[in-house]
C-alpha cells in the first residue's frame, strides 16, 4: 500500500511539475498579445483568443461585432496596427460575418 501511495504521489508532482513549466514556456511575443488580450477582453466579451502562436500571431474568434469592439480597443490602448498581418486570424462565430 505504501508504494502505490509513493507512485501516486510522484505521478501528482511530476503532473503539477508539468503544468507549471507550460505556462512559463511563453514567448515575449506570446505573453504580450495574452496580456493586451486580457486588457481588452471585456469590450469583446463573447471573444477568444484560439489561437497563440509562438511568433505572437494569434486567431480570434467570436461573434463579429465583439471582435471589432475588442480590436478597436486594442488599437486605442496598445497602438496595435498589426490587424492586416497574415498571422493575425479572424473566425466569426455567426454565418456570414455579420454582426
């Protein structure tokens, strides 16, 4: 019994080791597009970032209206021009893009 509960343990340790050393695997790139991102989440809030890629392009995703909202506002705080960067995706959630 004690060894099962010594496996265990090192299983739970080695999981939380892991965990911990993926979210400190972020680029520059990648930790300042999340951090803009969380800034301006509320002017978009049916907005996702699905995608982040390493290179700090990334893919939102959500209802067409919020992601203009939350560009705008990403724009107006962070001076972000980036939005014609074939890195930078748009998916609206609604047929047809509309709003």
């Amino acid at each position: 019994m004690a060894a099962w509960l010594t496996m265990l343990a090192a299983i739970l340790i080695g999981t939380v080791g892991l965990g911990g050393c993926a979210s400190a695997a972020l680029t520059p790139e990648q930790s300042r597009v999340l951090d803009r991102f969380n800034a301006c989440q509320s002017e978009g809030p049916t907005v996702q970032l699905s995608r982040l890629g390493v290179d700090g392009g990334f893919t939102l995703t959500g209802r067409h209206l919020h992601i203009e909202l939350l560009k705008r506002c990403l724009s107006e705080r962070f001076g972000y021009e980036r939005w014609g960067d074939p890195r930078i995706q748009e998916e609206p959630t609604e047929p047809g893009g509309g709003m």
